[in-house]
C-alpha cells in the first residue's frame, strides 16, 4: 500500500510541476519581453491535489505546442532583427513617417473646418445679396455693412443708345471678321486739361518720396493764371484677337498708346489736329507692328472710336476732311468713323487708359515758371515768348512722365507738340468724290472705294466679301411673330426687338419696314429715334440721298443743279442753231444779230415770258415764227 500510495504521490507532484511550469510559460510568451520566471520551487505538499480529466490534458497539451512556438517566433523576430540593423531602423523610420502625415492631415482637416466656420460667421453677418433668398429672409433687422463713396459713373440715358450702339456693334464684328492683319483699331478722346502751377490732379494715390529732402505742397489751389493749362489727346490702338470672325470682344482694350500734349492758351485741338497726330503716329517705331503690314504701309482698313464731341463728331465736315484725307494718302479700302450716343462715352475704349494716367498725375505740379516768371503781380502776362517757353517745358515734363507708364504691358508714347497752324493742309473734296465713296448719318462716318478702276486701286483687304454693298447697313431691328420675321415701324416700341448682329442683318437685308418703300434710297437713320420725323428734310429730292445735316444736303443740291444746267445748256445751244438757221434762210437775218437777241433778250409769246437759259426740253420751230422752248 506505501508503494502505490509513493507512486500516486510521484504522480501528482509530477503533474503539478508540469502545470506550474506551463503556466509560467504562458505569462512569458504573452509579456514578450521578459524572461520565463524561474521561481516555481513550490513544494508539492502545499499544491492542491486536482484530477485532470481527458479535455483538461488536452488543453494543456495544445498550451504547450503553443508556447513552444511562440518562443521559438521571438527568438527567430530577435535573431532577425538583430542582424540586419538598417532593416530596423527602416522599419521605424516609415512608422514614423506615417504618424507625422497622419499629424498633418488632421491638422489640415482642422484648419479647414476652422475656415468654413469663420465664412459662415462672416457671411451671416454681412447683409444678403437679395431680400427674398433664403439667407435674406433670416434677417429680421438688417444692417448696412458696405462702404460707399461717391462715384461718377452714372451714366446719362439717351434714346438713340441701343441704335449707336448697334452700329458699334456693326463695326467691332467686322474687325473681328478681318482680323489684326487688316484692321487697324484707334479709339480716341482728349483727356481733361491739366494745370500747370498747382496740383494737377486732385486725388489720392500712394507716392514714393525719398526721405532725403522734404516734399512740400502749397496750401491753395488757386488758378495762376487764365488758360494755364495743358490739352492731352489720347490715342489708344486696340488688338485685334485672331480667328474670331464675328465676336464683338475680338477687340480687345490693350494695346500701345499715343498722348499729343499742346498748350491750352496758345493752340486748341481741332479735327486738323487729331489728323496731324495721327500722320505722326504711324511712323513711330513702337507703332509700326500695331500699325502697318508686314510690307510696312498702313493696314487697309481704319477704325476710330471716338466719344462724339465737337473735334470728333462723325458728321462734322472737318472731321470729313480728315478722314478723306488718310483714306487718299494711304490707299486705305475703308475709313470708319463711329461713335456713342450722348452720355455714353464712358464705353469708348480709351477710357480705359485714363485711369492709369490720372494716377501719375496724383501729387504732381507742373513748373509755370521755369525760365522765369512770365506775368505780373495781376497774373497778367508780359512776356508772350517766355510764356511759350514755360508751357513748352511743362509740357515736355508731363509727356517724360508719362512716356514711363506702362499700360497692360503696352507702352506709352507722349510728346509735346508745339503750336502750329493746321488749318491750309487738308484738300477741298468735290460733291462728286463724296457721292461716289461717302456714306454719312448721325453717329457714323463711312469712306470706301469705289468700283471704278481709274478712280481708285484695286482692294488690299477682304472687305468686299463681307461687305456686298460696300458700306455697313443701317440697323434694322427685327421681331418674331406669328408671321414670321417681320421689321417693326419706326415709330413702334422697339423693347420687343432685337438688332442682331452684322452678318444677320445682311443676310435679312430684304426685311424692312412699310415706311421704306416711300423712299429711293433706304436711310441709314430711319431708327434712329431722335430724328424721327425730321429725316425728310435731310433727303435729296433729286437721288434720294439721305444726310446728316441740311447744310450737307445743300452742299449735295448744288451737284444736281450744275449737271443739270450744263445738260440744258447743251441741248439749248443744239436747238438755237437749228432757230437761227431756219430764220436766217427764211428772213435772211444776219446770223450775229439773231444771236445776240436770242441770248440777250427774253422773248414774248403771247403774254407768257420766257427765258430760254431755264428750259429742259427742245421744241420744233416753224419757218418764220420762232416758238418758245417748253419749261
């Protein structure tokens, strides 16, 4: 009994060794950094005595497998690890790459969300663009958050705006059409008169003073004296963008730019003025790819934009005068002059270099008295030559500030132009030449050549393909009905209408109104709603030709009445030497006394008197008697 008892006991004591020792194998492979723990002398007598069943063994069996493998994994991991250092370092440095982008990221993250908030908050505090959105309506009282300063843009309102602005229209797509190589661009306007003496403009602008000396201004503003004054004209050359046939913003608001600067007291800008700037201009170097081919002559087609005023006015004769003159100079297709309706120059392209030009002028003072004082205590001048001198100089020194300035990477060319008479360099033209090349209305200026090879070259442009008549066609506004496309009367409401553009107006050119059919030649302003009812009196009886202004009709009048007098001269010198003729073989009257009775004295016949200078048609006279020409 001792010896199975011993045996039992053997056991037991075995089998808690086993457990134990498995246990702290356990604790060791799942700590993975410490040794096995070695403090497992518990004495067998002191360990409760357990009866493993079949499962328990199993478990403990798969316990053991287990921790087998995990030691043997670790001491693999470690062996590893320890002889490949770099591999190592490797390791750690991606995981700390990926933590520092994770760090980043939810840093971005934040200060994306801190953003959407503040927008948030500063967009309900400031008042919503309309009362009726959704945001609006959340505001119970709203408040004015905006900072408002007086401006002078408003803009005077006019009724013929829609159609000189159609014809503006007209003239910018068939630039678009011809392209840079074709059309030369020009939009033209003098800019306000510039004091000399005082400050020439007074706005606020950020000036860059050296602090070596001190900038002092004069504490007044007081004219020096009468006409003291500089007269810049600006002369802004518009691109062309290329192969964009029929978009109206083809012309572009950058490109080179050309200032002329006179004396205010001692010349004045004209049309001759304007005209002389321009013959100038085209022979500048920095104006030559703007302005001319690549054959180096001036481009065949000529736009100005001006604003309509009394040196610029298309329908003015002197500004005729010019533009005839560069279309005969520089063997020019076409020669356009347009302009805006009153109150709408600010949309002349020139304005857009005015305000950089303003802005040189903020703080400046032109010297009145560089050569010494020309006038008297009184503010009188007493020295004309000095005078000229003073203005000379302020002028040059405005035009070398500004010849700095560079506009939309474009530059600027300013020059002082000394005074000089322009009145005898321009020709007369004819009422023939003007009725043949000329087409005239309110706010348009048209020159083209004509058809007849002796009187003028051969095209250098593709004008005639876009032009089948040679000039531009008046707008005619067209509405849709039930009818179809149909040219409302001139006197209608025209709210309904639209103009459209250059191309389909030519290809509508049969729609027009009723009241057309009453004319010989269609006006160019018959929609032009100042001058309704007033266009009748600007029409040739005769040819139909429509004007600008009687004068220009009367001035036309006068060709009609000399074709018509040399007609009827010929045809009377015809029929009276048939009379004298006939007379002198009947009656036997000297040839020369006939003559001189026929033409000196009026003849009777019956109680009518007539005067044989005023006839129009031949008559047949009988032997003996002498029969009036019929009136």
């Amino acid at each position: 009994m001792k010896a199975s008892s011993s045996a039992k006991s053997t056991k037991t004591d075995t089998d808690s060794d086993t457990g134990a020792s498995s246990t702290v194998d356990v604790q060791t492979s799942a700590n993975a950094t410490t040794d096995v723990e070695t403090n497992t002398d518990v004495a067998t007598d002191q360990l409760p005595k357990v009866h493993s069943t079949r499962a328990q063994d199993e478990v403990k069996a798969k316990i053991s497998v287990l921790r087998s493998e995990i030691v043997t994994a670790k001491k693999k991991l470690d062996s590893g690890l320890a002889a490949d250092p770099p591999q190592l370092r490797r390791t750690m440095r991606i995981k700390e790459n990926e933590l520092a982008e994770q760090k980043k990221l939810k840093k971005l993250q934040g200060n994306v969300q801190r953003q959407a908030k503040s927008r948030l908050k500063r967009k309900a505090e400031l008042i919503p663009h309309r009362w009726n959105t959704n945001e609006g309506k959340r505001h119970v009282n709203t408040v004015l958050v905006k900072l408002l300063k007086a401006r002078n843009d408003e803009h005077r309102a006019h009724q013929d705006s829609k159609f000189a602005a159609a014809t503006v229209k007209y003239v910018h797509q068939l630039a678009a059409a011809l392209g840079p190589s074709e059309v030369l661009f020009i939009s033209q306007d003098d800019k306000a008169r510039v004091p000399i003496g005082i400050t020439a403009a007074n706005k606020q602008a950020p000036l860059l003073m050296s602090l070596e000396y001190k900038v002092t201004l004069p504490d007044h503003d007081w004219v020096i004296a009468q006409k003291h004054k500089l007269i810049p004209s600006v002369y802004a050359v518009c691109q062309i963008k290329p192969n964009m046939i029929g978009q109206e913003n083809a012309v572009t608001y950058s490109g080179p730019t050309y200032i002329t600067i006179r004396s205010g007291k001692h010349d004045t800008n004209s049309a001759y003025s304007h005209g002389l700037d321009f013959n100038q201009m085209i022979e500048l170097d920095e104006m030559k790819n703007a302005v001319k081919t690549v054959d180096g002559i001036v481009k065949p087609v000529l736009i100005f934009s001006t604003d309509g005023g009394p040196d610029e006015n298309p329908h003015y004769p002197k500004v005729l005068k010019v533009a005839a003159h560069h279309f005969k100079n520089h063997n020019l297709d076409a020669v356009f002059c347009v302009t805006n309706a009153p109150g709408r120059s600010a949309f002349n392209p020139v304005e857009r270099r005015m305000a950089p030009l303003s802005h040189d002028l903020a703080g400046l003072i032109l010297p009145h008295d560089h050569y010494g004082s020309h006038l008297n205590a009184a503010g009188k001048t007493i020295d004309p030559d000095l005078e000229i001198k003073n203005f000379a100089m302020a002028g040059q020194t405005l035009a070398e500030i500004w010849s700095k300035t560079v506009i939309d990477s474009n530059p600027v060319i300013a020059v002082y132009v000394p005074p000089e008479d322009t009145e005898d360099m321009w020709d007369e033209l004819s009422e023939t030449w003007k009725e043949k090349h000329l087409l005239q209305s309110q706010y348009f200026l048209q020159i083209t050549k004509c058809d007849d090879q002796s009187c003028c070259r051969p095209y250098r442009s593709s004008i005639r393909a876009i032009l089948p008549g040679r000039f531009i066609p008046s707008p005619v506004p067209v509405k849709q009905t039930r009818n179809g496309l149909v040219a409302p009367e001139p006197d209608e409401t025209l709210i309904d209408s639209h103009y459209g553009s250059l191309f389909s107006r030519i290809a509508l050119s049969a729609i027009l109104p009723q009241c057309a059919k009453k004319f010989k030649i269609f006006p160019f302003d018959l929609y032009c709603l100042s001058l309704i009812g007033k266009l009748q009196p600007r029409i040739c009886p005769v040819c139909g030709m429509y004007f600008p202004s009687q004068k220009a009709k009367s001035s036309h009048t006068k060709l009609h009445t000399g074709a018509k007098f040399v007609e009827v001269s010929k045809r009377y010198e015809e029929a009276l030497d048939t009379i004298t003729s006939s007379v002198q073989k009947d009656l036997a009257i000297p040839v020369d006394s006939l003559l001189i009775q026929s033409r000196n004295e009026p003849q009777y016949h019956g109680s009518k008197k007539t005067n044989y200078y005023d006839v129009e048609k031949q008559t047949s006279c009988s032997s003996g008697t002498l029969i009036p020409l019929r009136q």
